[in-house]
C-alpha cells in the first residue's frame, strides 16, 4: 500500500490529561482517507490534516445510510510501546459489514497496514495515563450523487482518532438496565450483524426513553417475538445463571463483538461453562428473582466490561449481584485490559505492536 503522508501545518498539542475530557469529544491533528471507484479499486491511500469531509447534498450516505464503521484502541504500555488488540478481527467484521451494506470491501490485511501506519504517525496522541488510549474509528461510506435507489458505485473510507479514558464517566461502576418491550434494535435478515450507523440510530429512542426514567442503558429484546434477550445498549451481554454463563447466540440480529469472542475464551480458561443460546427474558428474570443470576455483564470495546447492577422489567427493578460489580466480571476487566497495556501475557498473540 502507498500511503502519502501530510503533516499539519500548525499541529496542535496533544492534551496533558484527559481528566473531565469525556469519551470521543477531541480528536488527533490527522486523519486517514483512501476512495473507491470501480475503475481505480480502492486508491489514494493518504494521511492528512484532521478537517471537514465535503460531499454534495445529494450524496448517497445522506439519503439511504450507506456507511458501516469500527471501533478499535490503541494502547501505551507501561514499557512505552504501542498495541493494538485484535485489529484483524475488525478489519475482517469491516468486511463482513461492508458486504451486508453492498459497500465496496477493503481487504484486511491492508485495513490493519492503515490502521497502523496512522497510528505510527499520530504516537504523540496515544495516553499514558493509566486506564487510557486512543480510541480509534475507522468508516466507509458511499459518495454516489444521485437519488435513485441504485448500487453503490464510489465510496470512501477514512480512519480519525480520539484520545479517551473510560466510557463512563463513572467508570466500572456498575449500571442500571431497563428492559425494553417496545423498540427493537434489529432483527434477524436485516443488517443486525454489521456495524452500521443504522442499528444505532434505531436504538436512540428506547435509549433517550431510559436515560429519563434514570436508567444508564436498555436490554433489547429480539425482534420477532419479543422475548428473546440480544443486547445490552450498544454492547453484547452476559449472564452468569447458576454457575454458567450465558450469552445470546449469533442468530444474524446480533453483532458478533470481538470483546465478546476475548471474553468466551478467557472464561473457558477460567474453568467455567459458556453457553451461546436463545436466552428467554422469563428465564432471566425468573433467575434473577431465585437469586441464581449471579452476575451481568456488558462487553465491548469502549467500555471493556460494563458491570449490571440492577434489571427493570415492567416498573419493577431486579437487583444483580447486590448491586456490586460480581468477581468474574472484575477478572475479566483486569485480564483483558492486562493483556491489552502489556501487564499480562499474550498467550493468544491478539496484541499487534505498532
């Protein structure tokens, strides 16, 4: 891959503590493009100064949603190295999503090569202060201009940067859930699977909904029958019922998160049953009130593990592991995120060097 390099005229300087920054609210100096026409194939591959992205109001990503997007971290271990987890995985989702959308697919292998080379370039951007990195967010997004519905002829892709602590403001603490009855998040034959802009903005309301009732997140329930657990906000989810863990199965409505594949394997090497299976909401709920339901987790990149504290189903709230983050969910923090900053052996070799 040619990549051109441009430097920032006046660069600014990265920030010296990202206490009270928030998540994804600034951004490095540069940003990686690359464009795609059915004559060139994927082309242009360019790292330049961070700046607005013109397009013509007629564009398809306006019109009909045509984008899919990735979210993935870089690391600065406490050896002053640079990490990525698992960048091929999502180079490789970015390809599943990018077919599910009828976008045109940028190879893998040359998804981790940007993806690299623009963190190589922006180093200064990623922290050192403890339980931080670089957040980063890679997307691909049709340019035809025409309103017709047709198939997506050019398109782009870009790569921006933000340096981030925790995902929530209150860090592992752990979260408030309401059930969601009436909005679904996808459904199974549509683009559930994929990481597009889409499922997320179908998600908005159910979540506005609950952050005014004092909840931190919704559990979405399946979009057929309505009693299927799927996710939890914009992460997958675990249960630990019994002495099992529980996570919904990969049924085409449901993201299948690189976080939620490093968790199954740590778990497994834990000694403690996985089991990937349709979770009815009565069956979890039933569990929550014999007190079986030992523990809840979200899982995802932003947060890592985002611990359940309590479920509200119908006005009535269901404390999870009296309220506390639960012993396996802590373990599963500190093994990944261990693994991640270099404080943990790699045994799987899923951390990259920059």
């Amino acid at each position: 891959m040619d990549i051109s390099i441009t430097a920032p005229a006046s660069p600014p300087a990265p920030p010296a503590t990202l206490k009270g920054v928030g998540f994804g609210r600034i951004f490095t100096d540069r940003m990686f493009a690359a464009d795609f026409s059915p004559e060139k194939g994927w082309h242009d591959f360019r790292i330049i100064p961070l700046s607005n992205i013109s397009l013509h109001p007629a564009c398809c990503v306006f019109h009909y949603g045509a984008e899919v997007f990735e979210g993935l971290k870089a690391y600065r271990a406490e050896d002053g190295s640079i990490r990525l987890f698992r960048p091929l995985d999502n180079g490789r989702r970015l390809w599943n999503s990018c077919e599910r959308m009828g976008l045109p697919q940028l190879p893998p292998e040359d998804f981790v090569e940007a993806v690299r080379t623009f963190v190589r370039e922006e180093a200064p951007w990623v922290p050192g202060e403890p339980n931080t990195s670089l957040y980063l967010r890679p997307f691909v997004f049709c340019t035809d201009v025409q309103l017709g519905v047709h198939g997506i002829r050019n398109a782009s892709f870009y790569i921006i940067a933000s340096p981030v602590g925790s995902y929530y403001p209150h860090g592992l603490a752990p979260v408030h859930i309401a059930i969601e009855r009436e909005d679904v998040r996808a459904v199974r034959g549509g683009t559930g699977y994929a990481k597009c802009g889409g499922n997320y903005a179908a998600a908005t309301r159910a979540t506005v909904k609950a952050e005014k009732a004092g909840y931190d997140q919704v559990l979405w329930l399946d979009g057929v029958e309505r009693r299927y657990i799927e996710e939890v906000g914009a992460m997958n989810v675990m249960f630990k019922i019994g002495g099992t863990v529980v996570t919904p199965s990969l049924t085409g409505s449901i993201l299948p998160g690189i976080t939620r594949s490093t968790c199954i394997t740590l778990l497994e090497e834990m000694g403690l049953s996985v089991e990937e299976r349709r979770l009815d909401v009565t069956e979890l709920l039933d569990a929550a009130k014999s007190g079986t339901l030992e523990e809840a987790w979200g899982c995802g990149t932003a947060a890592v593990i985002s611990p359940i504290g309590s479920l509200s189903f119908d006005g009535v709230d269901y404390p999870v592991s009296g309220g506390n983050i639960g012993p396996v969910s802590q373990k599963l923090y500190d093994t990944i995120t261990g693994i991640q900053y270099g404080r943990l052996p790699d045994a799987h070799e899923w951390v990259m060097r920059v």
